[in-house]
C-alpha cells in the first residue's frame, strides 16, 4: 500500500504540474490574439505587436509571433529559421514528463493487483495453519484487505489516466495553435515586405 502511494502520488503530482502548465501557465485566447496581431502587422505596426506578444510571455503562441516579429525587417530565410527555433522551444516544455503517465498508471494498478494476489497468498497459508472455526473470519479479513488494495491502485491509477487524457489532449491543441501561428506569421510578414512564397 504504501508503495503505490509512492509511486501513485508522484504520478498524480507530475499529472497536477502537466495539468498546470498546459490549462494555467500556457493558456492563451489564440484567436483573439491572432486576429490583434494581424491588424496591428498590417496596420505595420509592428514595435506594438511585440509589446502585445510580451504582454503574454508564458504562451506557446506569443513565442512563435514575436520570433517572427523581432525578425520583421530581416530576409525570408532568416525569419522563416527564427520561427521554426521557436516553434521547437514552444512545443518542447508541452512533451516534458507527460508519457510517463501512462506507465505509471500502470504499474500503479498492478502493484494494487499483485499486492492483493500476495496478500490473499499470505492468507491461504495462516488459514492453513488455524483450526476451522477461525477459517471465516480469516477469509474475509484477507479478502477485505485484497480488494481494498486493489481499488486503491486502481482509483489511482484511473485518476492519472483521466489527467493524463485531458492534458494530452490540451497540449495537442496547443501543438496545432503554434504551428497554424507559424504560418500566419510568415504569411503576414511576406506580404507585408511584397516577398513571394519559396518553395
């Protein structure tokens, strides 16, 4: 019990640091945000549009704009290389930790099997050795045990499942946001600077 509380707490708290950093720390209306962005590029005013972008520091997207942005006046090239670093720095700190989750659901519920299965095992030989007449009460202590181990692993195994669902759900959507903001910040800085698309 105590080792998959171990194990288990730990899961629960990387799923709570995941969880925090993909719905709290990395939150951004993208939206909004992009439709600001493209009246202030194409207004050319582009000293606010970084201001703006570092108004929201902590979001993945604001890291993709402003890198594009900082690099406004430069050559395609240039700014297209500044974008793609920021968009692998962006989406880097989304991965960290977050496979884990499963895993350690896992050996969560079958350490809560096995200790069970143990328990029961432990059980079978005390009985063995006890007269008849404690038999019952044997069983259903051992058996009470089992199944509360058991569903200890288990509730905390489901608890890390489900956060670990919703924030690789969260982060694949993030994923999906930095990379559309990529393209929109190429394609706003080239037609601003008359600059054809490259193959």
């Amino acid at each position: 019990m105590y080792l998959i509380l171990c194990i288990g707490g730990a899961g629960f708290m990387l799923a709570l640091q995941r969880f925090f950093v993909v719905f709290i720390q990395l939150d951004l209306n993208t939206e909004a945000f992009t439709s600001q962005i493209r009246k202030l590029v194409r207004a050319n005013n582009i000293d606010r549009a970084i201001k703006l972008c570092n108004a929201a520091p902590g979001a993945a997207v604001t890291k993709v704009f402003k890198a594009g942005l900082t690099h406004a006046n430069k050559d395609a090239r240039t700014r297209e290389h500044a974008i793609k670093e920021a968009v692998r720095s962006a989406c880097r700190p989304l991965k960290r930790g977050t496979p884990y989750l499963p895993m350690i659901a896992c050996v969560v519920v079958f350490l809560g099997l096995l200790a069970s299965a143990q328990r029961l095992a432990f059980s079978s030989d005390a009985i063995a050795q006890t007269n008849p007449e404690a038999h019952s009460s044997l069983l259903a202590s051992a058996i009470s045990t089992a199944m509360s181990t058991t569903i200890f692993g288990l509730g905390l195994g489901i608890a890390i499942v489900i956060m670990h669902s919703l924030v690789r759900n969260r982060s694949e959507k993030i994923i999906d946001d930095v990379e559309d903001s990529a393209l929109v910040v190429i394609g706003l800085l080239q037609a601003r600077s008359n600059e054809p698309d490259e193959d």
